[in-house]
C-alpha cells in the first residue's frame, strides 16, 4: 500500500463545489482500498487546520501566508486562476505561482517527511506546489490533470499524468500520460423519489416539469444560453420551470429578473454535498449547458471533468448537454441523454420541449443513463486505477 500526499490547496474540502467533491471521494476511495491519504487543502475561516475525515487526514492551508486573505481578493481569485482579468488579478496570479507555490511545497515537504510518504499527487491548480514538494523531498510525483492550468514546473517534474481528457494534455506531455475515467459516488447518487417529492413540495413545484441545474455559475458554465431558451420556452408554454442550485449566482438572478423570468427560474443557492441527490431527484430534466465561447482562456483546451453530468446520470434522470467533447464522452445523444450545438439556445429549447412532451421518452433516456453509469464509472474502480500507478511510481526512500 502507498501513503500519498495529495496536493490541493485551491480545493477547500468539505465544500459544496466539484472541485471539492472530487478530492473528497478520490481520498476516501484510496483510504478505503487500504493506502494511507494525506491531503493539502485550501481553508476557511472556521475550519481546523488539521482534521481527520473518514480517515482521510486533512492539513489546510490560508490562501495568504499569514492568514485569510481579503475579501476583495477572494473577488479576484477565479479571475486569477483562469488566468485573465486586469492588473490586480495578473499580480494575483504572479504570487500563487510564486510565493504561495513556494510556500504549500515547503509546507508538504515537512509534512510527507513527518509522516514519511511515498508519493505526491498534485492537482494541476495547485501552482506547482507539488513539484517543489517533491524537489525538497526527494519523492516522486504525479500530476493530476483535470484542467489546463498546470505549472511547467510540475510537467517537468511529473513521473506520470494522470488525464480525465486528452485536450488537457499538451504535447510534451502525452508520453507519460494515464487517461482515466471520472467517477461518482452511486451510493449516495440513485435514484430517490421520495427525497426528491420533498424538495418539490417544500419548493411548490408539483404539477409542472421541473429543469434542473446544478453547479457555478461562471461564464462559460452556460447558464445564460440556459436563461436565453427559458425565454423561448415561456413564450411557448407555461408548463416549465427552472431550478437552479449552485453559488455565485447573484448575477445571473438579476439576469432573470431583468428578463421577466422571476415566476419561471427559481434559485436556492448552494447546499450541502449530502443534499445534491435531492434535489437532482427533485427534477425531470437536467442540463449542463458548458459554452467556452463565452470565456477566452477555455476556447482551446474546453473545460474538465463534468462531474454534474455524471451525477445526472448517476440519479436516473434524462440530461441534455451541449455537445462539446468531454460532455459527450458520458452523454450518448438520443440513448443516455441529447446533446445540443454549445451557445444555440433555440436548439436547447427544442430539447427541453422534447422531453417536457413526452414522459416516456423521459424514462427511457433516464434509464439508459443509469444503466450507463452503473456500468463504467464508480471512485472506487478510479482509485483502483490511480493505486496502481502510484505504486509503480513509488520507489524506496529513507
């Protein structure tokens, strides 16, 4: 068995985003396949700065040296990591790549030799904290690529890439790279009807199909082109409604409200992880409408791992996804789900419509995803995979 050090310290964990749930259940799964996990995680204000979770041994790390950072700059933080925005968020950007980076690898570093690790993972936003680790260290390292963000440093230093997706990857790279599977956590993602007639009837949501969405709310999430085909549907029928669950959505509700769609688009925020089945279950249709065209630095390298879709599935429901490339990896159009041309909202109406209309076509989408899901995604089989590279990877040390 390994005992790894996973780098994270952008992933704030226990959180309600993606990014967190896959740090999460990755850890867990590898804890449960007996290897030993220690995790550099990013933290907030109320939390520990070391705490056990199932297991998993958390060590977190304040965004700012010396403690939590400003708000303002907590503004400017995912304006700096996708690596855009004006003078103060490239000034951002230069001091996670540099002091912040130098700091989490000092800080690994004494970790793994205080608990004698064998092998870092460093997720790819961690600005190239893992590959300082591993030069102080001695210890080798894997690069976890889930988006295009990594640090020269850390390709170079890398012994292998673990890839969800081969856009991910630049040339220099795919010698070494391990393409993998995403996962999700089918326990707590089923089918639940129960669960989910209580969201709908706490909401008031019974007697008309219910469009889901779930996740951020930035740019080139698509939650816009979402709005754009409510609006074309609200001139067509009254029988559809909107449930958006997700953060940083304050924005995106004045856009609804700006276009007449308060009635019709109804927002509760984010919650919990545990709680995302429910209301998952509480929909008959999901949408996952990624539109990189809307953000310049995803145009060429697309966006990561959906895991909503996964997700979606994962609960038996129907999604429709637009049809870039990682999301039609998961959705089979017209046999798990319907792709629809990123950015047309008239085509995305259409496919909502499609599927309000007709509940058997509903059904049968929604248990080809399931049946999909079961078949070839799991964390424990994704762990399964990564122990094994990271074993080949280990090499003896002290």
């Amino acid at each position: 068995m390994v005992r790894i050090c996973y780098i994270a310290p952008d992933v704030e964990v226990p959180h309600y985003k993606g990014s967190s749930t896959h740090v999460l259940e990755l850890s867990r799964a590898l804890t449960a396949q007996g290897h030993t996990v220690h995790v550099i995680s990013r933290r907030g204000r109320l939390s520990p700065a070391v705490e056990d979770i199932e297991g998993v041994t958390y060590h977190r790390v304040y965004r700012g040296i010396f403690g939590p950072i400003s708000p303002i700059m907590r503004s400017g933080s995912s304006t700096a990591s996708e690596g855009g925005g004006g003078l103060y968020a490239r000034a951002y950007r230069l001091y996670l790549e540099t002091g912040f980076a130098l700091y989490v690898g000092y800080i690994a570093a004494r970790i793994i030799d205080s608990y004698d690790l064998d092998v870092i993972i460093e997720r790819e936003t961690a600005f190239g904290a893992g590959a300082i680790a591993s030069m102080i260290s001695g210890r080798p390292m894997i690069l976890e690529m889930i988006g295009p963000r990594f640090s020269p440093l850390s390709m170079k230093r890398s012994s292998r890439v673990l890839a969800y997706n081969a856009l991910m990857v630049p040339e220099r790279g795919m010698s070494k790279t391990v393409f993998v599977k995403a996962a999700v956590n089918t326990e707590l993602f089923r089918p639940n009807p129960e669960a989910g007639r209580r969201v709908r009837e706490g909401l008031k949501l019974d007697g008309v199909v219910t469009v889901g969405y779930v996740g951020s709310f930035l740019d080139w999430h698509g939650v816009e082109d979402l709005l754009d085909a409510a609006e074309i549907i609200k001139r067509q029928s009254g029988r559809v409604e909107f449930l958006m669950v997700g953060p940083h959505s304050e924005a995106v509700i004045k856009s609804a409200e700006r276009r007449g769609l308060g009635e019709m688009v109804r927002f509760v925020g984010p919650v919990p992880y545990d709680r995302v089945p429910s209301y998952v279950n509480a929909c008959d249709i999901l949408v996952a409408p990624y539109n990189i065209l809307r953000t310049s630095s995803r145009r060429s390298k697309g966006i990561g791992s959906p895991l909503k879709v996964l997700e979606y599935m994962a609960c038996g429901k129907p999604s429709i996804g637009s049809d870039l490339p990682q999301v039609a990896d998961f959705i089979e159009d017209g046999k798990t789900g319907l792709l629809f041309p990123q950015g047309d909202a008239r085509s995305l109406a259409n496919s909502i419509m499609l599927l309000a209309d007709d509940l058997s076509y509903r059904q049968q989408l929604g248990n080809q995803a399931l049946a999909s899901i079961k078949s070839s995604y799991s964390w424990p089989a994704l762990a399964g995979q990564i122990g094994t590279i990271l074993e080949e990877a280990r090499v003896p040390h002290g």
